[in-house]
C-alpha cells in the first residue's frame, strides 16, 4: 500500500501575506517524512516564491493510494 501524509500547515511570506492548508495531503516515499522535508516539498510542490516560515501541524501518515501519475502515466510515484 501507498503512503501519504496528511498535515495542516501555515506559510508566511517574506514580502507579507500569508497561506494556510487543513488536511492537505501528498504522496510520500517510505513510511514518514520530517517536518523540515515536508515544508520543502510544499514549496516546491506548489512553486511558491519568497517564503519565510513555514509550520506544520497534525501530521500523520495514512495508507492510501498514491493520486499523482508517474512520469510513465500510471497512478503513483
């Protein structure tokens, strides 16, 4: 079975604003991901510039299959 994590987060941006997720979630490798990885992920995921702090809350690891297609077009990573 796949790995996900789901996780609320919490982005400030250096130029002000900010962005908030609740029970976001995204495929992972393995069986867990760190806090520090996950925020990089985020903000490459979502290709978001000039950001500063990045908080991540409620995170968990969940089986479920992978939603994204692989670079062959299947379903997974």
């Amino acid at each position: 079975m796949d790995k996900r994590v789901q996780f609320d987060f919490e982005i400030k941006f250096t130029n002000g604003g900010g962005l908030q997720g609740q029970e976001f979630r995204l495929d992972i490798e393995g069986d867990d991901i760190s806090d520090e990885e996950l925020a990089h992920y985020i903000v490459d995921d979502l290709r978001l510039l000039m950001v500063g702090e990045v908080k991540i809350f409620n995170k968990k690891i969940i089986n479920e299959t992978h939603k994204r297609k692989s670079a062959d077009g299947n379903s997974g990573r």
